[in-house]
C-alpha cells in the first residue's frame, strides 16, 4: 500500500510530506483501516530496562514529536513507541524550510530545532491516548535556554512526563539547537545526568515505580570522547544508551544538491557510523547498561546488524519515509531470524 502512496508523498516537500502521512495514518486508523497499512509482525517478545517489549523494533523520536499520533502508529504494529522531543515552553522551531530528501542516498537532512507545543500539551496527548504499550518520551531544552540553566528544563520535563512515560530519554545530541551536545562532555555532562539521576529517583519514591532514564548521544564523537562518555555515564548508573542520533558529516553525499544544508542527515549514509559507535558503547559501557541502536536501518538486515554489534532493541525513523511500514515486520522477523540461528540446538536423542 505504501509504494501506492510514496509518489505523492514524494511531490511534496519533505516537512509537508511528513505531516500529511501522519494524517493519513490517522485517518485509516479511525476508519478501522489501520490493519491494511501494514501486516503486523509475529511477537518477539524482548525485556529490557525491566520492561516487556512485545517485539524488539520501536519508533524513534521525530515522527510523533507531541504524541498526536501515538494509537495510529502503535498500529502499524511497532513494539514501542517514542515520541517528542518536547521542551518546557513550545516553540516554532527554526525557520523553513528545514527539512530535504537526498533520495539517491536514502537519507534525510533535518535542522527542525526542536519544534514541539510544549510538554504540557504532549501529556494530555498521552493521557488521551488508548494504546498501552512501551512509551519512551523524549526530553530536550528550550533553545532560548542557555546550557548553564539547561538541567532546570530538563528537570521540570522529567517532572511533568514521569507520570506518562515507561521511559525517559534525555536528548543532549540534537546538533539543531545551539550548543546543545556541549552537553555531552566533561562537568557538563556529569552535572546534568548526576542531577537528572538524583529527580529520578525521587520521582520514583513518590509514585512509586521507578521509571528507566535513558541518554541519546550523537554520532559524531572520537574514540576519546566515547570512552569518556562511557565512564561517566557507567558511573553515574543509566538505564540505557541510545546510539545515535543524526551526524553532521557529509562526506557520504558529497556532491548532492541538498549535501550543503545545515543539520543533521540520518538514513543510509548514518548507518556504518553509527554502528560502529554502537560496537564501541558495548564494549566500554558496564553489560547490564542496555544499548537501543538507532541509525540507517532501511531493512532487516541493518536491523539484525545493530543486534549483532550489541544492541538490545532497535529504533526506526527514516526507513520508513523509504521502505514504509513493511520495514517494521522485515527487521523483527530479520532479528528473530538471527535469535533462532544463535538458539542452542537440542541434544541428539
């Protein structure tokens, strides 16, 4: 059904694009339609962060940035979803246009900046919504906040989403707010996430239930500052990683009109990169600190990649302006797939 409808989605500039197919997964799943978009995939069931997944592959923050849609894409049948990312006060975002298909490369290059209405306007979407899966909600600063004052919006966003989310992921990786991945460093780093740690945990005196607190971190980081991200993030005791998030490099669509637009470029060109700072988190992050690789998965096969370079579940976005919903059923069948190979066989009677 999706191959039907990508040439007129593909007429449009890519932002317009985006909002008109969310609509339109609206709208079937209110007609009851929702089941035609995609064949659901078979259970997978995985537990991560102490929590069940029904299967391994989840929707990454950007899509559903104030949770308006999260029933509609819950039924393409994702097995969690994250939504945002939503900052204290709403805010337009940066001027358009801001978003650009480089359709060679399979890939998107976005400078969005965060454009949301604001986490109070996301929790009522939540609270209305009927779906009761994995729900990640995603955290970020207002842009007019300076990085010295960042952990108070951070803080005040933990606050108002604890209540909804299964998990919160603290986005310090955006490179389209303004110093934003200063964040991802040294003192700064330490200070937010120690502080982030501490709500956290009383947060989960009040209500009872302690709720996963995880990071996403950028691509485009050196070994030395991987390392060092390790350490302080095994140190301060996360729940979980996220690896990663859109790169500002370029080298990989050199050449192509849109290659020179500010921002950040995700799809196929992120995919080695990505992984391979995945491989390098597993390796120095503590084992009982859970990765979710997210990056450049436009089938199956990259889905499985990210598994097999240490990832415990896996994240979609731009696969699905390319591939439509059928990637979601591809990479958890392609993961089961690989879950199977590595199963120990029966012993000969």
């Amino acid at each position: 059904m999706y191959s039907l409808a990508r040439p007129f989605l593909f007429a449009h500039d890519a932002e317009r694009a985006h909002a008109l197919g969310l609509r339109a997964l609206a709208f079937a799943y209110r007609s009851g339609f929702g089941g035609l978009v995609a064949g659901r995939p078979r259970p997978l069931p995985s537990t991560v962060f102490g929590l069940r997944f029904e299967n391994p592959v989840g929707l990454a923050a950007g899509m559903d940035k104030n949770g308006a849609y999260i029933d509609a894409l819950a039924a393409l049948g994702f097995g969690f979803i994250e939504i945002g990312t939503t900052t204290p006060r709403p805010q337009p975002g940066n001027p358009k246009p801001r978003m650009f298909r480089l359709t060679q490369h399979e890939a998107v290059i976005n400078r969005l900046g965060f454009n949301n209405d604001g986490v109070d306007a996301l929790v009522r979407n939540v609270e209305r919504a009927r779906w009761r899966g994995v729900l990640g909600i995603n955290i970020g600063k207002n842009k007019d906040t300076p990085n010295e004052r960042a952990v108070d919006d951070y803080v005040l966003c933990l606050e108002r989403v604890y209540a909804v989310a299964s998990y919160v992921t603290v986005n310090i990786s955006s490179p389209n707010t303004e110093d934003l991945r200063e964040l991802q460093h040294g003192e700064q780093l330490r200070r937010l996430i120690g502080t982030l740690r501490a709500a956290q945990e009383r947060l989960a005196a009040t209500h009872g239930v302690r709720k996963p607190l995880l990071v996403k971190i950028a691509p485009d980081l050196t070994d030395a500052q991987i390392d060092a991200m390790t350490q302080v993030l095994g140190r301060i005791g996360v729940d979980g990683v996220i690896a990663t998030n859109t790169t500002v490099e370029r080298h990989a669509v050199a050449g192509h009109r849109h290659a020179a637009e500010a921002g950040g470029l995700s799809g196929r060109p992120l995919y080695g990169h990505s992984t391979y700072l995945l491989r390098r988190l597993r390796a120095h992050l503590p084992r009982q600190i859970p990765i979710i690789g997210v990056g450049g998965i436009l089938s199956g096969a990259d889905a499985a990649g990210k598994i097999a370079a240490g990832a415990d579940l896996v994240q979609v976005y731009t696969g699905l302006v390319y591939r439509g919903p059928a990637l979601i059923r591809e990479a958890v069948d392609a993961i089961r797939r690989r879950r199977e190979g590595m199963s120990p066989r029966p012993a000969d009677a």
